[in-house]
C-alpha cells in the first residue's frame, strides 16, 4: 500500500516537511522510501526541506546520502517532533540568512530594532513608545509573563508560587513546574530544527546572549504565553499519572492546532526586518555546483596595500 503525498504535513508551498516515526528510510530511485508495517512510502526529494527522525526510526546510508545531495536538512526528534536531539547538515546551502542575522547583532543599533521588534510581537503591539527604555521594555514583558502566569492559575485552580526549576533535581519541583519545563522543552526543539531549515543560527541571540541556544529561546519566547504556559497549568489540572508524557502529548496536539510549523519562519523573517521579496525568494535555487563568491572590501579597494589596510587603526570598539 502507498500513501498518497497529499496526506502529508507542509511548512509551506515552498518549503516542506515529514515527520516519520517507527520505520526504516531507505534511499530509492531518485527519492527516498519510508518502509512502515502497512506499507511504503516513497518520497521525492526536491521540495522537501525537513525530515524528522522519531522515535523507533531506522535510516540506511545511502538515504542520507540522497538527503544531503538534496539540501534537506535531517533531526533527530521526540515523538511528533517536539524534541531535539541532533542533526545532520543544515536546510539551506547559502548563507545569506545566518549572514544577515550576524550583521544585525553585531551593530548594536540594529540589534535593538531587532529587539523592538521581538517586544512588539509579544505585545501585539505595531510599534512601541520610543520613549521607554530597554530596561523599561523588561519590565513590560516581565509584567505580561507574570499576568499570563496569574491568568492560568486562576483559569485552572492550579496555585502558582513563581518558577522553579532544577536542572540536577527534576522532581524538586511542583508538578506545574515540572510541566512547564516539559513544555518548554517541546517548543524548543520544534524552534530549533525551524532555524536550522531555514540557514539560520541558534546561537546568535538578539534578547538572550551567551549561549549556543540563544536564538531558540528568543524565538521560543514569542509563543510561549499563547502555548506552553496555559498547556502546563491545564495538565498540572488533571493531575496526569505520567505528567511529562501527557505535556508532550498535548504539546503537539496544541503546536498542530496552531500551525506553529507554518508560522515559524515567517515569523523569523519578520522580526529580523527581512524584506518580504528576500523572505519570498527560492532558498534552494543556489547551485551548490557551483563555487562560491569571493569577498570584496567596502572601505578600501582591491588595489590598497595590504599592510597599509593592516597598519589602519580601527575605530573604538571595532574588532581588530
């Protein structure tokens, strides 16, 4: 039996994904072939961006091989994909987009449009009074998390003593804690692979600095009040015989629902400031046949000496 590719998930009319679980990808023709007990699956490779491993998943060589040669980037996921555990190469072969994202944080200027922005998506607010500082910014998002916090409690009669979590003691926490953190952890992973498909870096953070997760958590941050928050109170509610099992259950029951996958990147442009034609353009139309461009100088020409240019004292605070 064959399953037919309509019944398939999409990121989007240009950019797909397939999430495959307790089977075996094997490589065929000029595709792959997802091997289940009721059947297979063959896959065409040229329109699909993402391939993620559940649980219970078995990949041959060669199929990894085809998946490369074809830009899609593999991950190693939890059920439904609301883990990360690993990856294979990247979903994009140019590098325009992590070029980018490193220029916006690297001017500090820019970096603070780039927060703004950030702010304004978790406000659902257009703009922003110029006149506030960024402390001040802080402290109207940690005033609207402590509402979202307050709200669930009381929509749900779970009681909320802040949060609390230990990273060595998993059970030292209450169970809406615990559900939280389960939550989270979801909602990070789907963010991840997210950024890795659309050549993006995880670690160059806007909000967050200093972590090799940094870009995840300012992402992940910008759905959180809407998903992981009320989920965690209303498990906690029932009172789950294996809470974090029911958290992961519901986590991408919910994710669905909000077709989290399609608006990921979307999202990712906007808050970036990426021109809707750049966001809109083919990412897979680069040959990776081909050889790369060469680096050009913008402050001096091919013809300056090299000591001369090297000699140069570089403004303050510019990297030597």
């Amino acid at each position: 039996m064959k399953t037919s590719l309509f019944d398939l998930g999409r990121y989007d009319d240009r950019l797909s994904f397939l999430y495959v679980d307790r089977a075996i990808v094997k490589h065929t023709a000029n595709a792959i072939a997802v091997h289940e007990l009721d059947g297979v699956t063959e896959v065409p490779l040229a329109s699909l961006a993402l391939l993620m491993l559940g649980p219970g998943t078995k990949i041959t060589h060669q199929a990894v091989k085809a998946l490369a040669d074809n830009n899609c980037l593999v991950v190693w996921a939890g059920e439904f994909g609301v883990r990360f555990y690993a990856c294979g190469m990247g979903g994009s072969r140019h590098s325009r987009n992590l070029l980018r994202q490193a220029r916006l944080a690297l001017d500090e200027r820019t970096r603070l449009r780039v927060v703004v922005r950030m702010y304004c998506a978790r406000f659902a607010e257009e703009a922003i009074d110029p006149g506030l500082t960024l402390q001040q910014l802080r402290g109207k998002e940690g005033i609207r998390v402590r509402q979202a916090y307050a709200e669930a409690s009381k929509a749900t009669g779970v009681p909320w003593q802040g949060r609390d979590y230990k990273r060595k003691d998993w059970f030292a926490g209450d169970p809406v804690n615990r559900a939280l953190s389960a939550a989270n952890a979801c909602l990070y992973g789907l963010v991840h692979a997210a950024i890795l498909s659309g050549g993006y870096s995880p670690a160059i953070g806007f909000i967050h600095s200093g972590k090799q997760l940094s870009f995840v958590y300012d992402v992940a941050d910008l759905y959180k009040a809407e998903l992981t928050i009320p989920l965690a109170f209303e498990v906690a509610a029932r009172h789950p015989q294996h809470l974090e099992r029911e958290v992961r259950v519901e986590a991408r029951r919910r994710f669905f629902e909000a077709r989290l996958m399609k608006r990921l990147l979307p999202d990712i442009a906007r808050v970036l400031g990426v021109p809707e034609a750049a966001a809109e353009a083919d990412e897979f139309a680069d040959d990776p046949a081909l050889p790369a461009e060469l680096w050009s100088p913008r402050s001096f020409t091919l013809e300056t000496p090299i000591g001369e240019i090297l000699a140069h004292r570089p403004p303050e605070g510019d990297a030597a």
